[in-house]
C-alpha cells in the first residue's frame, strides 16, 4: 500500500498525523460538559479555553502548564480580591493591578502564563471582586485544566524516543562521513585548502549535534511522568549517553583535522605525510568511521531495536586499533622522531586514541549494565503489596 507523502517520515516509517488536534479538540469538548453542572455559568467556556491551553505535546508539558495556568488565576484572583476590597475601580487602580498581578507572577516564575495573573485580576475587578465571579472563575479553569491533564495522559501520550534514536544515527552517520572524505583525500599528497575544508567540515558538525540535542530534549520530556515509559526506562540515557559520545567524538575529529592543517602549514620537511604514513592512517579513519557508525546502530538497537548488538562495533575497533599501532609505529621513524614536528605527531595519534576510546564497546557494555530495567523499575512497586498479603495471610486470626 502506498501512503501519502505526508504521513510518510523521511526513514520510511509511517506516522500518524493529527494526534494533538484530536486531543485539544477532546479535551475542549469534555471540559465544558463537565463543567455546564458544575458551573453558575451557563456557557463556561473558561473551561474548554483552559483545556486548550494547557493540552501539549508531552504528558509532562501538559501537567506543567495546567498547574501554572491555575497557579495564575488563583493569583490573580487573590490580587483583584485585595484591590477590590479597598479602592473602586480606577485608571490608577487598574494600572496597580497589572503591575502588582506582574511582579506577583515573575515571583512565581510562571513563565508563558504570566499575562493570566493581570487577565484574572482586571476581570474581577470589572464586575467589584464579586464572590460568584472568583469562584465560577477559579472553578472553570481548575475543571479544563484537570480535564486537560487527564486527556493529555489518557489519549495517545506520546514517546519521543524514535526521533531521537534517529536523530543520534543521523549524527554518527554524518561525522562518519567526514571521516571517510579525510581518509579518502588523505591518501594522496593533500594541500592547504583540503586541509582547511576538513577542518571547517568538522567544525560544521556542531550544527547537527545541536539538531540531535533537541529531538533527544523532546524525547526525555516526553518520557517525564508517562506510563508508556515504563518498558523502557533506560531510554533517556542510553540516548544521552550515546548523544554525549557522538560529540566527544567531534570534538576529537576536528583535533585530528587540526593536526593535519597545523602539519601542513609549518615550515619543516615533511609539511605532508609519506605514502607510509598516509595510507595508514586512511585506513585507520575508514575503520574508524566503521566504528562510529556501529556505535549509532548500537545507541538505536538498545532503545528501538530488539537489543544491542556490538559485534559489528567489536570488529571495527579491533581493526582501527591494529592500524593506529601501525601508524604509530610509522610516526616512530628515527628520522620523523629526530625533526621539529614530533610534537604534532603526538598530538594526531593522542587525538586518534581518544576517538577510539569515545565509542569504546567495552565502557559501553559496562554503562548498559548500571541502566535500570523494567523489572528492577516494576519489582519495588510490586513487592510492597505482595509482602503485605503474605503478612496477612501469616497474621493469625
């Protein structure tokens, strides 16, 4: 079957469309039947306007905002409550109502909801602080905003976690590629300008990085408070986790870049690399590239896939490790030891170490294992009240 393009994300995955509207539109429409007995209003729409509001992407946002939206009326309320009871309602007065409803909310730090505390406040005081006007006002918000909430959690609450996953993928893929433009170009005598296009690729890196960080901050929002959650507990570090390795692994690429640009422009005898030393150190940035990319599956298979799977992983780090050796060992030379450019010969082959050490599988292997599972999650809530009924079952009679 073909779907339309719309409903189609990029990885080929098809996506339902329309999920929020369904439940701001629910949400609306619930809150004001369930307000309509409860309120003195006959057409409480304060209620379903409330419901609106506060129904958000994530089941954490939506909560969020409808304890702050409350928070906001009920100040605002007590604010006009004040005034009213002292001064009539003036220009003067009004004008000490917004800006007292102002510091009162930015005290509260209330956020995108602060304009509610000054709203509620110049509503009340039109109609002189009036008992049924603060209690129908505070009851319709209360009424949408837990109607919000409750729809919110009950009706699809989403998980991020998938765009996420794909997005640290995208990322590994990505820096693997420029490993694989230097290790192709580095094969031959390369110049300044190559050089300097590597370097600015590396650092162009930290435009995606920054990309994955907000899907992966969408994803750990969307974990906070859903029960949806709870078969995947360790989602929000695996992701994390792998997200900070990916950009410890550009930080250490654009090192490599650097050393190669600082080789080039110096004035010693060997401003490039020899043969020897180039196509080794091509085939060490190719299997290296291997192994990032390995580790982005391994990051996705933990959270997405039926498990991690580091054999791919394993076999590219046993190979970048044999050729870094052979590389190193070419650096050695009598006659590259006994030049000025030592130094920078060092620093490629620390910042080599320290990309391999960056998607190591064995550290890996050893995180995962600190990570909770489902049933270390399940297990503590679970065994309270089963200890219970064993207690009562022994307790005689």
């Amino acid at each position: 079957m073909r779907w339309p393009s719309f409903l189609v994300a990029r990885s080929g995955r098809v996506r339902l469309r329309g999920v929020r509207t369904f439940k701001s539109t629910v949400a609306a429409v619930a809150a004001y039947l369930v307000a309509i007995p409860l309120s003195d209003n006959p057409h409480p729409v304060l209620a379903p306007l409330t419901a609106l509001l506060v129904v958000q992407l994530t089941l954490y946002d939506t909560l969020r905002r409808g304890l702050k939206r409350v928070a906001a009326v009920v100040l605002g309320v007590l604010v006009a409550a004040a005034l009213s009871a002292a001064v009539p309602l003036t220009w003067w007065s009004l004008g000490l109502a917004i800006a007292v409803s102002l510091v009162v909310g930015r005290l509260f730090r209330l956020g995108d909801d602060i304009v509610e505390v000054p709203i509620s406040a110049m509503l009340i005081l039109a109609v002189g602080g009036a008992d049924t006007a603060v209690e129908g006002r505070i009851a319709e918000t209360v009424i949408g905003a837990v109607v919000g909430i409750v729809v919110g959690s009950v009706v699809a609450p989403p998980l991020y976690v998938r765009p996420a996953s794909d997005a640290v993928e995208e990322l590994a893929r990505i820096e693997a590629g420029v490993m694989r433009q230097v290790a192709a170009e580095v094969r031959e005598e390369y110049t300044v300008e190559q050089t300097a296009a590597w370097l600015d690729a590396a650092r162009g890196l930290g435009r995606d990085i920054l990309r994955a960080d907000r899907a992966l901050a969408a994803a750990e929002s969307s974990l906070r408070y859903n029960p949806r959650a709870i078969s995947r507990p360790h989602a929000g570090r695996s992701l994390r986790s792998g997200l900070d390795a990916m950009e410890r692994v550009a930080v250490s690429l654009r090192g490599v870049c650097r050393a190669l640009a600082d080789l080039v422009h110096g004035e010693g005898e060997e401003t490039v690399y020899g043969a020897d030393v180039r196509e080794a150190l091509s085939d060490l940035l190719c299997d290296v590239a291997d192994a990032v990319e390995s580790y982005g599956s391994l990051v996705g298979s933990e959270v997405t896939g039926p498990g991690p799977d580091d054999e791919r992983l394993r076999e590219a780090l046993a190979a970048a490790w044999s050729d870094r050796h052979r590389m190193a060992g070419l650096l050695k030379h009598e006659d590259r030891v006994a030049r000025d450019e030592w130094p920078l010969h060092g620093q490629l082959t620390s910042h080599i170490d320290q990309l391999l050490r960056d998607v190591d599988g064995e550290a890996r292997a050893e995180l995962r294992r600190s990570w909770p599972t489902p049933d270390r999650v399940m297990a503590p809530a679970l065994a309270r009240p089963v200890q219970t009924a064993r207690d009562r079952i022994k307790r005689p009679s």
